[in-house]
C-alpha cells in the first residue's frame, strides 16, 4: 500500500440482478453465492465510511432471454435492492457510462475515483473500468464480489475461472487496482491506497516467471 491523496469515492454496484442468481445467465466464478455476500459488505463497508453508492441496473427488451424488463430476473437481487443507495442508473448497454447520466453525477459529487462490483468481470464491468479510465477516473475492482460465465463460441472455449482470471489480471496491469473486499474495507478505515501496477512492470515479472 502506498500514501498519497485520498480518494473521492464512489461504490458503483452494476448489475445485481436475479438472472445471474441460478437464472438464465447464472454467474459460476466465483460462485454467485460468494460473490453477492462480498458485494452486500462493500455497500454496508461503504454507508459506514460516507462513500457514496450508485445502484446499476441492466434493462432489455421484454422478449429477451435475459434481463426482460418486467421479468424476475431483471429485478435487483433482494440483497441489493434492501440497502440503501445514493443513486440509481438503468442502462441498455455494457458500460454504465455510455447513456446514462452517470459521469455527470460523479463530477457533480466531486468524485475522482469509483470501486467497480457486479456482474459481470468480463463484459459490464470490464466495459465501465475502461470507460471509466478513459474518462479521467482512477479505478478500484474488487475481484471477490464479481464474477464471470463460462463461453463457447467460434473462438473457442474459455471457462468462467479463465474469463475471471485473466480479465483481473489485465485489469491490474493498467485499468484498475484489484483488491478484495477485506482489503478494500481494510483501505477505507486506515486510509491507505491498494496497489497499482504498469503493463511493462506485470510483462517483465511474467517474463522472469517464465525464464526461471
């Protein structure tokens, strides 16, 4: 942990929502059931320290498969939707930036640096930390109270431990200090900074990694 400025928080909280809980696009790493846990402590850890929250919630069309508005499955995670939360955003796309009002509102606050949680690692998330960056704002990801599914495609296969793993990875090496929820909680009460890296720091001790 390093000192510096303090940060102007903001918990952003994205997508929460019952389709991922056993739905139709259930979250299998980490297990959804670890991961709303961790998320539920971070809006708690957050409300005590004065660290604002903003609620995200992802909306489709009534005859998609997932997040069909007026479905159950598009509703808030009951976990979610019983605290309490300093705003709230409903979004069409990955990025909890792209239509929404949500810039302007952490400007507006004075906010300079958001914690990223929800669902999921790879797609809303990765999509709202780089958004984010390229906006000016300095990233935290909290990689215990996030989680990803499993793909095939033309592609190819990747599990949702791989899709996890090397997205916190990449976002670790430029877009995002990832830290667990302990440890984020930990940063709030004492003040100091999670750790930050570079691309050419992380690429050198994977190469010295790979030579021993």
């Amino acid at each position: 942990m390093s000192e510096a400025k303090a940060p102007r928080r903001a918990l952003v909280v994205v997508d929460v929502q019952n389709d991922y809980d056993g739905g139709n696009l259930a979250i299998q790493h980490p297990p959804f059931r670890d991961s709303v846990v961790n998320v539920a402590q971070a809006m708690d850890a957050a409300a005590q320290a004065g660290v604002q929250v903003v609620v995200i919630k992802q909306m489709a069309p009534e005859t998609a498969p997932i997040f069909a508005k007026g479905s159950p499955g598009a509703e808030l995670h009951p976990e979610i939707a019983r605290r309490s939360r300093d705003h709230y955003i409903e979004k069409t796309l990955p990025s909890a930036f792209t239509g929404t009002d949500l810039e302007d509102w952490l400007r507006a606050n004075a906010i300079d640096t958001i914690t990223v949680v929800g669902y999921m690692t790879h797609n809303c998330d990765l999509s709202t930390v780089i958004h984010a960056v390229h906006m000016g704002f300095a990233v935290e990801y909290l990689s215990d109270a996030t989680g990803s599914v499993p793909y095939a495609n033309s592609a190819g296969y990747a599990s949702a431990e791989d899709i996890h793993r090397v997205v916190t990875v990449i976002l670790q090496s430029r877009f995002a200090a990832v830290l667990k929820t302990t440890e984020w909680i930990d940063c709030l009460k004492t003040g100091a900074l999670p750790e930050r890296d570079t691309i050419f720091a992380s690429n050198q001790r994977a190469l010295a990694r790979n030579a021993a």
